[in-house]
C-alpha cells in the first residue's frame, strides 16, 4: 500500500546502481525522490529545493559525508531534516563519529531494501511528530500575541513591535507615525444594544482596519474600544491622511448586530518621528494619545495630530 504523502527523499550516493535502486525502491513505496551524485550538487539542491529526509552516502567523491551531514544540522532551515548516513564501513567507532555529528541514523552497505525503508518510516514518523510540534509552537505563539475577540494583535505585542520600529525609525532616520483610534461612546452602545452587540461592533470596526491598511503597518487592539495602527515609512501628513480614510469610512459604514444595525464614529489622534522632537516609544505614544483626547474635547469624529505644546507637555511628562 502506498503513502498518500509529498514526503521527498533525497538520495545523494556517486554510485549510479545504487542511487538509481534505492530511487526505484522509495518511489514504489510512494516517496517522492531527488537523486544527486556529489556534495556540491547536493549543496545547492538541498538548499533550495523541498526536502524531508537525506540519504548520504559517506564516502562521496568531492568531500566526505559527514562534513554535509554537519552543515546540514548547522543550517536553521534544516531543523526539521532527518538525515541517514550511508557507508560502506562497518567500524563502530565511524558510527559514532557520524551520530555525534548530527546523523540520525546510519545503515552499512551492503543492506537490505526493506530495513532500509522501515529506516525511513522511523525517520518519517520523527519527522513529522517534529514538524507537529513547530505548528503548535506557532499556533501557541500566535495565540499569545493575538486578542481573542478582533483577531488583532495584542496590547503586548503592539508594545514590542512599537519599541522595534522606533528604535529602527531613530538608527536609520525614516519616518514612522502612529495613530491610536477611539469609538465614539461604546459605553452607550454597551448600555443601548447589549454587550453582545458591542462585540460586534469591535470586530467589524478591526476588520475595516485590517482591509484598509498595508501588509507593513501594524494593527493592534489597545484595550477596550481602542485601537492602535503603527505605520513605518510613513510621515505625518500621509499618518493623517490614512486617518481621515478610516474615520470616514468608519462614519459610513451599517455596522450589523445581532441587535440590528448599528452605526458609529472614531476619534482618532496621530505622532509620528522623526520631524518632532520625541525621543522614545513611550513619548510617541503619549503624544498620539494627547491627540486622541484633543479630538474627543473638540466634538469626537475627527483626527488630530500632536501639536508642539503637546510634545513638549508629553517630553517632560515622561522623563
């Protein structure tokens, strides 16, 4: 019975019969295969074509196995490769030599076709228990760094990504904004519609965020009903620009509930670096939401940016 896998298999030997059999045996098996004659031809295969699990034949004609073996494990894109010593050898000391360089395992030529395949069931099932691992890692950090409700990044995660672009913003002297965002009266809708109501007015609102922005820019859930986007490479006017963007299409949008349709406005205040005299993440911050709160005083529905008064105000604020 055949695998139903795209499992590949890479057979490097200088031995043409045996390449070519091994190849014959793992494709029946239902392996797909990539068969290479020397170390450098498997060097630059391995590195850029798809791979599972090697075969390498120690003795190779232009440099030795083990020493492919090594940058193979040393290579952090092969992490997950399992890799099967071939040799010709039978010296127990060779075997060690090759499992404390990296190998997973080793087979003595001549062999068996079927303790060679079993071999490389062990190394599959390895394989993909590892690669099973790496998924859920992934899908555990990505849980860690998402907000649950909107799907958005996090507050944490924002904070993280806000010192990185800031700290790279300074060293390089490119332009970064930043605008925090504010639904006008949630609690009102809270209070008039339910909570369950409100929840979908945070999630359409985050989706119209994430639709709007540039797969470089940062979106993220601040707490509540604010919300953050971070915008490399972009000044001042363009951080207002793309604001007004949102706030009008916020203003235009039937937000629907399971209360009904709702509709609501944004406030949203704008900082950007480095034409201004902030000097941390925590100021740039700080002086967005000053902006934030100049919006709201002023009537909500509107955007504004960090005035001089403000950066001063913030700069003594936070030294």
């Amino acid at each position: 019975m055949t695998q139903q896998t795209q499992f590949v298999v890479a057979v490097v030997d200088d031995d043409a019969a045996i390449r070519r059999l091994v190849s014959l045996f793992l494709r029946r098996a239902g392996y797909d295969v990539i068969e290479v004659a020397t170390g450098e031809a498997a060097r630059s295969r391995l590195g850029v074509e798809s791979w599972n699990l090697a075969i390498l034949d120690r003795k190779l004609p232009d440099l030795d196995g083990l020493d492919l073996c090594r940058e193979i494990k040393a290579d952090p894109r092969f992490r997950n490769r399992y890799v099967i010593m071939l040799t010709g050898e039978a010296d127990e000391q060779d075997k060690i030599e090759g499992l404390d360089l990296g190998a997973d395992d080793y087979i003595t030529k001549p062999f068996q076709y079927k303790e060679l395949l079993a071999r490389i069931r062990a190394g599959k099932r390895i394989v993909d228990l590892q690669s099973e691992l790496l998924e859920s890692n992934r899908r555990l950090e990505l849980l860690s760094i998402t907000d649950g409700l909107t799907r958005l990044y996090n507050h944490r995660h924002f904070q993280d990504e806000m010192v990185r672009a800031f700290d790279e913003s300074q060293r390089y002297q490119r332009p970064l904004s930043l605008a925090i965002i504010d639904i006008d009266f949630f609690k009102k809708v809270n209070d008039t519609y339910g909570h369950a109501a409100g929840d979908d007015v945070l999630k359409t609102v985050a989706r119209l965020f994430m639709d709007s922005v540039r797969s470089t820019d940062l979106v993220a859930r601040y707490g509540g009903e604010e919300f953050t986007v971070m915008m490399p490479e972009t000044d001042m006017g363009d951080a207002i620009a793309f604001a007004e963007k949102i706030r009008t299409l916020v203003e235009q949008t039937t937000i629907e509930t399971q209360a009904g349709p709702v509709r609501v406005t944004v406030s949203i205040g704008v900082s950007s670096v480095p034409a201004t005299p902030i000097q941390t993440p925590k100021e740039m911050i700080v002086a967005a939401d000053k902006a934030l709160y100049r919006a709201k005083r002023g009537g909500r529905n509107q955007v504004q940016a960090e005035k001089r008064k403000d950066l001063t105000r913030v700069i003594l604020e936070t030294a």
